[in-house]
C-alpha cells in the first residue's frame, strides 16, 4: 500500500541523490584514495576555531600546541546549505551525519519540513551504534547546545531544548556528558538505564558497563576552575575512553570543545585562548591514547571561525574584526596518514564525517543516508 509516508521516502531518497549538486550530502571524500579502517573513532571539534585562533592562543599563551603535531593537516569548508556562513547546528549536523542543512537544524534534511522520525538523516554515532560499537558525546556546552544535539539528537530547531533533551535521555548512546540542561532530569534518565550525576568526583567513580548522563556547572567550567568538583574537559575525555574501551566492537566518540566559541562572540582573547589550551589537553589525552591502542582514529576539527581573527604584522598582534562566525577555513588534524584524509587538501564539511563512517567500515549506500 502507497502511504504518504513511503512517497516522502522516495522523494527524499531522489533528492539525497541529486543533492551533490547543492552540496547537501558528502561528496566522495578520497578519490582513490586508499585507507584503512579503524576500530575506534574520537572526532574533537573545537567550535568557533579557526586558524588564527590558534595562532593567537600560541602568542598570547606561549605554547606549544600538540594538535599542530598531527600528521595530515587538511581544510573544512565550514558553509552551510542556505548560508555561506553557517552556525553551529547546521556545522554539527554537517560534521555529525554528512549532510549540508540549514541554519538552526538539528540532525535534519534541509528538504524535511515535517522532520518526522522516519525521515532524519543518520548521525555517525547511529551509526556507530548500528554496527555494534558504543557511543558517546562529551560537550563544555550545555548537552542540548547545537554540536552535541547534532549527534545525539533530531530536531527543526536548535532552540527545542526539551524536545533535544528528550531525544537524548532516550537515545541509545553510553554516555552524554556537559553543562546542565533544563529539561535533563534523574527520574527521566534512569527510565533509560542512564546513571544521571553531578560532579567530577561521581564521574570518576563510574564503572565499567555503566550509561551515564553528566550535568556539570556552566560557570565552573566556563571559569576553567580547579578548585570546584567539576572536571576538565581532558578529564572528561580520559574517563569517557576509559568507560567507552570496554567494548570489543569499538567506540564513537565527539568532543566539544564549546568555549572557544563563546569567548569569540565576545571579543574575549584571554578566555578563548584558555579554552583552545585546554582543548588541546583533551586532544593530547585522545592522542596518547591512540598512540597506545592502534585502533585508534583521531580527527580534530571545527564547525566554523568565530570572530573574524586577523594579524596585524606592523603591531605583531592579534584581533577580532567579527562578534560573529565567519566563512572561513578551519583546520582538520588527522591523526594519521592512512585515514583517506589528504594532507593539504579543502573538504566540505559534510565530507569529513562521509569519511570517518568509511574508516569505521560504511560503503557508499551505508553513510550518509535516511534512517528509517
């Protein structure tokens, strides 16, 4: 029986197959390109990074950054389907299921105006998921805000909180950790099988085979403070790997690293700068670990540039000419050369995570496509 259901299917399946002309799905990332296949995957994305914000953060900080270590240094086209500049959702969701959307999606086609559940493109933790793997997504940002919500959510909106909130309390990831979010609650994550805590002190304490739903302090982590019980991000990523290894099959992981972001809007060099240091040090957990393990891919990214940061040569210095995103370039580390990623090359955004479901095992029909 032909239902309407089934005709939105057909033509969303057309239009997925056209799409290459709008840039809305991931055109073949490699070429001919060979590349391996990896067990586990940890995608980091520093939002609002760009290339200037990190040259900044090693004039102003006078570090070294170990991000600047990795092997293949590409590019990411970081526009939008409707927007040469995008924001975080529509990046996140590019970066999340290998689609271009428009501003303020969350997980959803740009051709979608009913976003029905039957009708949502696959993110790379479903994904991950579908292929017996864990996954899970760790945030500085509240765990509704637009990046984390593209990997663990559906929405029409960046704004349903509630509905995001929901999306996640019942989704099938290991772990989702960040600042609170209203709508999150005890009673609702239990119904899930989710260990719901606090503080950094209930983090380290989780155990092996556990799922768990963290709600931290936005002001402490915002402040990057050590004198409270709420955990670096760095931690967050050691113990989310440690939690996330157990399994035979693999793990997804995405690391937001949401500051950076923030203190850009604001023009805020001494707050961007430490969050893109710290940032690192959660990029140097992840590496370390992989280093160790072998079945390990990191890639480290950005959804877009936040604040337009330019160089002066004459005065040796660095500033905003933006309190908004960019259409810049930003930069795509890749943890080793044979991922499929080209050293010098300039991806769409959609691209990169086309590749990351390859390195995890997808063929071309797997990834991206709708779920149903």
């Amino acid at each position: 029986m032909i239902t309407i259901k089934s005709i939105l299917s057909l033509l969303l399946s057309a239009l997925i197959g056209i799409s290459g002309w709008f840039g809305m799905t991931g055109d073949k990332a490699t070429g001919e390109t060979e590349y391996k296949t990896y067990k586990n995957v940890i995608l980091m994305i520093g939002d609002g990074m760009g290339f200037n914000t990190l040259e900044a953060t090693k004039k102003l900080k006078n570090v070294d950054l170990v991000m600047e270590t990795m092997p293949v240094l590409s590019q990411s086209e970081t526009r939008s389907l409707t927007n040469k500049v995008t924001d975080s959702a529509a990046g996140g969701t590019a970066l999340a299921c290998g689609v271009r959307t428009y501003n303020g999606a969350i997980g959803v086609y740009a051709f979608n105006p009913f976003a029905n559940k039957w009708q949502y493109p696959i993110s790379l933790s479903e994904y991950a998921i579908e292929q017996g793997k864990v996954a899970g997504v760790i945030t500085t940002d509240e765990t509704s805000g637009a990046t984390p919500a593209s990997f663990s959510a559906h929405a029409i909106a960046r704004g349903e909180e509630k509905n995001i909130s929901y999306d996640q309390m019942s989704s099938d990831l290991t772990l989702i950790w960040g600042c609170a979010s209203e709508s999150v609650t005890e009673e609702k994550c239990a119904e899930n099988g989710f260990d719901y805590f606090t503080t950094a002190t209930e983090m380290e304490a989780l155990e092996e085979g556990s799922r768990s739903f963290g709600q931290f302090s936005w002001e402490d982590i915002a402040a990057v403070k050590s004198d409270y019980d709420t955990p670096y991000l760095a931690d967050m990523t050691e113990k989310a790997i440690d939690l996330l290894d157990d399994d035979e099959d693999g793990f997804f992981l995405m690391v937001e690293g949401a500051h950076i972001d923030k203190f850009s809007h604001d023009n805020n060099f001494d707050g961007s700068t430490s969050h893109t240091v710290e940032f690192d040090k959660a990029i140097e957990v992840a590496l370390e670990f992989a280093a160790q393990d072998g079945e390990t891919l990191v890639v480290v990214t950005a959804d877009h540039e936040t604040g337009g940061i330019t160089y002066d040569a004459e005065n040796d210095e660095y500033y905003y000419t933006s309190g908004s995103h960019t259409g810049v370039n930003v930069p795509v580390f890749v943890s080793a050369a044979d991922a499929g990623f080209i050293d010098g090359k300039a991806y769409k955004n959609c691209e990169i995570s086309v590749q990351l479901a390859r390195v995890m095992g997808a063929k071309e029909e797997d990834f991206p496509r709708i779920k149903l």
